[in-house]
C-alpha cells in the first residue's frame, strides 16, 4: 500500500515538472498554453527552431571566450618577459654602485682637502679681482655711455623720451666700479706708507706711475661724481614735469618713479643688512620736496600778480590796470590741470604716497597765499570783485569735493574747514540785550563776546593757515559795506514810516498795513539773493546772522512804538496795521529762514536760530492786539459809561448796557473788516476779559444797594454780553464770563454761608480776587448785618490765605461739585416762583 502511494506521490511530482517545463516553454514562444495544446505540430516546430538558435549562441560564445583567453595568455607572457629583464638591469646597476663606492673610497685617500679649499678661494679672488679690474677699465666707457644717454633722454623728452630705471642700472654699476676703485686706491695708499725708506729710493720709477696711475683714476671718479649728478638734475626734472608728461608720456614718468622705489628699497637693505655701502640717498623725501617745489613754482606767479594789482592801483581814480578777474582766470588755468593730474599723473604713483591728496595740499597752500593777497586788497576792491573772489572759493571747494578729497571739518589732510570756520549761536534768552546793528563789533562778534573771551576760548593758539586771513577780510569788508547798507537802507525806512504815522494802507481785502517792513524784507531777500549766487557757506551765515540782528532791531522798535500813549486819532488803524503787518513780516521771515537754511552748506546748517528772530514778530503782533483792545476799552466814551452810567438808575432799565454794547458794535465792525481773520479771535478774547475786568470795577467802585432789580439786570447783562461776543467768537464759555457769573453768585447770594462758597468758586475762575474786593458788596447787603458781613469777610481772607498754600485741589473740587448741586437748586426754585 505504502508502495502505491509513493508510485503516485512519484507519478504526481513528474507531471507537476512537466506542468511547469510546459509553461516555461511556452512563456519564451510567447503564446498560451492552450494555444500550444491546440496546435501541437506548430509547437514542436517553434521548438525545434529554438534548439537550432540556442546551438548557434552557444558556438558564438565558446568562440570569443577562446579568443579572449589567448589575447590574456600573450600579455602575461610578454610581462613575465620584462620583468625578467628588469632584474638583469637592477643587478647590473647594483654593480656599478659598488663600483661607484670602492673609487670613492680610493679617491678620498689621493686629495688634500684644504688644498682645494685654499685653491677655489684663490680662484674666486681671481676672478673678482679681474672682473672688479675690467670694470675699473670701463669706467670712462659707462660714463660716456651714461652721458649719452642722459643727453638722449633731454632731447627726446617730448617724443618718447628714455627708459630712466636702464639708465640708473648704469649708473649703479658706475658707481659701484668708483667705489671699488676709490677702495683699491686707499689700499694701495695705506701699503706704500707701510714700505720701508730704503726700499722707497730704489723704486723711484714705480712711485712716479703709481701716481699718475692715481692721477688718472681721480680724472674717472669727477667723471662719475659728474655724470651722477646729471643723471639725478634729468631724473627730478622729470618728476617736476609731473604735469605735462602725465598727459603726453607717462611711461617717462613712471620710470622715474620706480627709479626712486628701487633706490628706496636699496636704502631700506642698507640698513636691514647693516653692510658698509654708501649713505642713504633719501630719494622719496627729495620726490616730494621737488613736487612741492613745483606747485610752488606753478602757484607762485598768482600771489605776484595779487601784489602788481596793489602796486598798480591808480588812488586818485580807483583803477586797477591788472584786475582780480584776471588774477582768477589764471586761477582757473592752474586748477584746470587737476583733472590730469588725477587722471594721468597720480596713477603712475604707488598708492602708498598718497600723492594726489599731497598735491593737492600743496596747491591749496599756493591759493591760500593767493586768498591772503587779494585779503590785503580787500578794501580796494569793490562789492563785486569781492564776490567773484568768494564765488570762485565755492567754486574751487566743489571742484575738489568732485574730485573725491575730502574736506570736512573731521579731516586731519585738509586745511580747506579753516575757509569754513563755523560758530555755534549762543541764543540770547528772552529779555536779554543784543548790540545795535550799527555796531561792527556786534556784526564781527555777533554773541557779543569781546577778546578776553576769545582768549579764554583759546582763540589764537595756533598758527593762522594759508587764505584764512585773507576769507576774513573778504568777508568782514564786504558784510561791513552790507551793514551800512541796511543801516541805511533801515534808517529810511523807519523815517518814510514815521511821517505815514496816520496814514496806514488797506490792501484789496480791506486789511490794514504798512509798507516799512515789506520794504525791509525786499532788501533783505535781495542781499541774501546776491550772496547765495557768490556762495552758500560761511559769508552766506554771517548774512543770516546780519539779518537776524536787523529783524530783532526792527521788532524792538515796533515795540517801543506800542508802548506809546499819544498814537493820535488813527491809533487804532495803526495798531492793527501793527498786527497785520508784522504777521505778514513772520510769514515773510520764515519763508527767507527757509531759502537760507536750505541753501547753506550741511556744516553751516543749524549753527543760528533764524525762526527764534521771525517768532519774534508773532510776539510783536500779540503786542499790537493788546494795542488794539486798549484802544477800545480806553475809548473816553466806554471810559465815562463804566465810570458814569453802569450801575446808575439808567443802567436798572437796560440803557448804559445796550449804550455800552453798541459803541463796542461800532469797533468791532471796523476790527473784524481791518484785522487778518487769524488774529481776530484773539482781539475778540481780550476785549472780553477787558470788558468783564471793567463791569466788575465798575461795581465795586458803584456798588448799588443790592436788592431784586440789582440782581436781575446782573443776569441780563451776563447773557447780553455773552450774546453779542457769540458772533465773533465761539468760546461760549470763556472764563471771563465764568468770573462774571461767579461774581454775580457772590451778590446774588442766599445768605452767608452762600456767599462764602461763591467767593471759594469765584477763587477757581480768578485766584487773585482780594477779599477786599468784597467790602462794598456785603456792605450792600441789607440781608446781612455787619457782624456776620465781618465774620463772611474773615472766612473769604482765610479762603484766600489757604489757597496760596493747597497742595492739591480735591478738597476745592469736592466744595464746588457740591455748591454747583446746591446752585442748581437754587436756580430751579426761582424758577418755580
């Protein structure tokens, strides 16, 4: 049984291995296995074809693995051959090593070393000595060739010139030949004197050509002393022409220049080797000096026609036959080879030298001497001429800043901030005295300081700079000539205003002026128009400074006009006209603050409050407003209806009040038509506090019996005045009117303690209101008798004593919170009745 299960189990493997060999077969025809059972015949012969292309693959393969397999067999033998052959080769060169070592050993036995040593040293000395001999020999040749090519160089100079670093190298070897010879020469002097007296007789005849020998050799060293000396008069010509071979050859100059590196690094190894050659040549230093020397020469000839000007000056007609334009035209044709100079000529400077700034410096220097001259001129010159020499400053400063050198007052290379010297302001505080602009002192010392301060200052302490003199005098003549020209100019003024006291002006609005500070600030914008075209620095400040000492002049002697009691019957045109003019000046001022803030120079900007001195004609028009209100509240009318009327039996019945506010009608109809619409409010506010300050003095110098009548026409003047200030101001509750109504509490009060706490309200409004002022009102009130009137009148001094003396106003403010409650009701219950 177990037999026929394992037949089965047998018969069953073989048959799944069939399975699966059919369906490989099958995957690789690329058909299905019931396609392969459906078509048998078909199936065997794609088998029989497939057996056919494996057999073909296989021969293909067994025949390049062959062929690979000989083509490795061949290199390996021809490797095995070369190895082979390089053991031969190493063998046989072990050989010659050993060979090498065994003739080494042989030959070190044969040689003397220090006889070799003693001979190489004595072949080196042979050749030195001929070699040093040779160059003695051609001493006079490298002269002459060395002249000849110096001479070269000089005619050539404008067509290409030489290669000067050639020329050095044999100049270098020309004195070095010199200086070996004047060495063999001392050394032969120092043996002679050595020989013996008796040896000296016999060799007469080598003594005579030793001499001449010498004599020669000496005739050499003049020739090299002089073709040296040449070399260097060609080489700092060169370098003084700095100028003109940038622009048309400066290889020549560049040459020149590495000439004075390489003797500088010569130099340098002198000293690093500490060998005994000749001295340091210092050929950098002598670059720069012959540099300057020559922007000296160039800038000289401008400070000598500035003298030939003062020397030709024609005094008995003030003409000059050589003029300062001139002088700058020449100015402007030196400055002009700036733009080479930075263009071509610096670079061919090693950027160590910093040679353009250094160049620079030295002009600057040559037109500070220039600026000095033309200073000492000064007064010679005219307004004009003045200008165009400050013109032409501004004009040179830019042109520098535009080549990229900097100027400002931080730089350390530059003189250029001294032409600039700056002054901080020192504001003069409210009240404070300024001089008069008639003073040149003020106008030189504009914060009024005198020479001791500047010596405590430490004014003077270091030397004055090339053109500062000179920018100094410039600036003082012209801005003194610009002072008396205002001066002038302002004493006219104040006179043409003087005789048009009554007349002021009305523009197309209506609006009264006058035309003395329109006229000041034309002038003003003019002289600061002519100086911001010649500059925008320094004289540009002292401008300002000038104008801003004619505005506060100015502004003082508006004020003193206002101040004046006898105005006469136009006193008050002339006070708004005061308003509005010199509103129309602040507006004016700033609008010139502003030109000359933005026009200054950065480092001239913010030194001088100019809007402190045009804020000064704001507080001029608040003057004139209270100019104004006095005008109308010392009407003699208004004066004899508080002193007279109010408080009179015609004011029970409404009549000195409605007198009172038509009269104020009249005025402000010609103040709101006159005035600028900006300032009437503040008019408006004034006369309200003048006119209630009026009614309450009026009635405690008046003081009615207080009764029913008193009380009511109190209230109705209250509203009447509050109604007709309501059309030309807004503020319904101006404290005046809150002091009105709380004095009207005081009379109209209840009984004593409500007269007491309508005092400490009333102290809230006005805390300057004297007990005092209460006398004739508690004497007015029949309610109160005299003793309770003194005790009401120790409580209101006591009020007022503490008050000074509260530290905080809680405790006030809860006693008028309360008073108000219990005025409230008092209010409703008249009502009521």
């Amino acid at each position: 049984m177990a037999t026929v299960e394992t037949m089965a189990s047998s018969q069953h493997s073989s048959s799944s291995s069939s399975s699966l060999a059919v369906k490989e077969v099958v995957s690789l025809l690329g058909k299905t296995t019931n396609d392969v059972l459906s078509s048998k015949d078909a199936f065997l012969e794609d088998l029989s074809a497939l057996r056919k292309d494996v057999s073909a693959k296989s021969e293909k393969s067994t025949s390049v693995l062959n062929s690979l397999i000989q083509t490795i067999t061949e290199e390996a033998r021809s490797n095995i051959d070369l190895v082979n052959k390089v053991n031969k080769r190493s063998e046989a060169l072990r050989g010659l090593f050993r060979d090498i070592e065994q003739l080494c050993e042989e030959s070190s036995q044969l040689v003397n070393r220090e006889h070799v040593t003693k001979l190489s040293r004595a072949s080196y000395n042979i050749n030195k000595t001929v070699q040093n001999t040779e160059d003695i020999i051609a001493i006079p040749s490298l002269a002459l060739e060395a002249q000849q090519f110096i001479q070269e160089g000089q005619e050539n100079e404008d067509e290409g010139g030489v290669d000067l670093v050639q020329g050095y190298v044999g100049i270098t070897q020309l004195e070095g030949a010199s200086l070996f010879a004047r060495k063999a020469v001392v050394m032969q002097q120092g043996a002679a004197k050595g020989d013996s007296s008796e040896n000296r007789e016999g060799d007469s005849s080598d003594n005579h050509e030793d001499s001449r020998f010498q004599d020669t050799l000496s005739e050499y060293f003049d020739k090299v002393l002089d073709t040296s000396a040449k070399f260097e008069t060609f080489l700092w010509s060169t370098i003084r022409n700095f100028i003109g071979l940038g622009r048309t050859n400066p290889d020549q100059l560049l040459s020149a220049v590495k000439v004075v590196e390489i003797q500088e690094h010569r130099d340098s190894h002198t000293v690093d080797d500490g060998a005994e050659l000749k001295p340091k040549k210092k050929w950098k230093d002598k670059c720069f000096e012959e540099i300057e020397q020559a922007i000296e020469n160039i800038t000289l000839p401008l400070a000598k026609l500035c003298q030939m000007i003062g020397e030709s000056v024609d005094t008995s007609r003030q003409t000059q036959t050589i003029s300062i334009d001139e002088v700058l035209e020449v100015a402007n044709s030196v400055a002009a080879d700036f733009t080479d100079i930075y263009d071509y000529s610096a670079p061919c400077f090693p950027a160590s030298y910093n040679i353009f700034n250094f160049m620079m410096k030295a002009y600057h220097k040559g037109f500070g001497k220039m600026i000095d001259e033309i200073g000492e001129l000064a007064p010679l010159l005219s307004n004009r001429q003045v200008l165009s020499v400050i013109t032409w400053i501004t004009q040179y400063q830019g042109f520098i800043e535009s080549l990229g050198i900097d100027i400002s007052a931080e730089s350390k290379e530059w003189d250029y901030c001294d032409l600039i010297e700056v002054k901080k302001e020192s504001k003069v505080p409210r009240g404070g005295r300024r001089k008069s602009i008639l003073s040149l002192d003020a106008f030189l010392r504009p914060e009024g300081g005198g020479a001791e301060e500047d010596k405590e200052a430490g004014a003077g302490e270091r030397p004055e700079k090339p053109g500062v003199m000179g920018f100094n005098n410039l600036t003082q003549i012209f801005m003194s000539r610009m002072r008396e020209y205002l001066t002038s100019w302002f004493a006219n003024i104040i006179e043409a205003e003087e005789q048009q006291m009554s007349k002021p002006k009305e523009d197309d609005h209506g609006k009264l002026w006058t035309p003395a500070l329109i006229d000041l600030f034309r002038i003003l914008n003019q002289q600061v128009s002519i100086v911001q075209k010649a500059t925008t620095g320094p004289m540009l400040l002292e401008t300002s400074r000038t104008i801003i000492q004619v505005m506060i002049e100015f502004q003082g002697i508006e004020m003193e006009r206002l101040g004046l009691k006898d105005r006469g019957e136009a006193a008050l045109e002339l006070a708004v006209a005061a308003v509005n003019t010199n509103l129309k000046a602040y507006e004016m001022s700033l609008d010139l603050a502003d030109t000359i803030e933005s026009s200054l120079d950065e480092n001239c900007r913010g030194v001088v409050d100019i809007e402190e001195a045009c804020r000064g004609f704001l507080q001029v028009s608040k003057l004139a407003v209270d100019q104004v209100v006095s005008c109308i509240i010392e009407d003699e009318g208004i004066v004899q209806m508080f002193s007279r009327s109010m408080f009179s039996p015609s004011w029970l019945t409404g009549g000195a009040t409605s007198v009172l506010l038509a009269t104020l009608e009249d005025y402000m109809q010609d103040v709101t038509r006159w005035i600028e619409k900006s300032f009437l409010k503040r008019v408006v506010e004034s006369l309200i506090t003048k006119v209630v300050d009026k009614w309450i003095e009026a009635f405690i110098a008046q003081t009615p019996i207080i009764q029913k009548d008193v009380t009511d026409q109190i209230v109705r003047d209250c509203l009447q005045l509050r109604d007709f200030f309501a059309d030309y101001s807004r503020d319904s509750n101006h404290k005046a009117f809150q002091l009105m109504e709380s004095f009207s509490d005081i009379v109209d009060a209840e009984d004593a303690d409500s007269f007491v706490i309508s005092y400490r309200l009333l102290l809230e409004v006005r805390d300057d209101f004297a007990p005092s002022n209460l006398e004739k009102v508690l004497s007015a009130r029949e309610d109160i008798n005299k003793k309770e009137a003194a005790n009401v009148l120790s409580q209101c001094e006591e009020i007022f004593s503490s008050r000074k003396n509260l530290l905080s106003g809680h405790s006030i403010k809860a006693v008028s919170t309360a008073y108000r409650f219990f005025k409230h009701s008092k209010s409703n219950s008249k009502q009521k009745q």
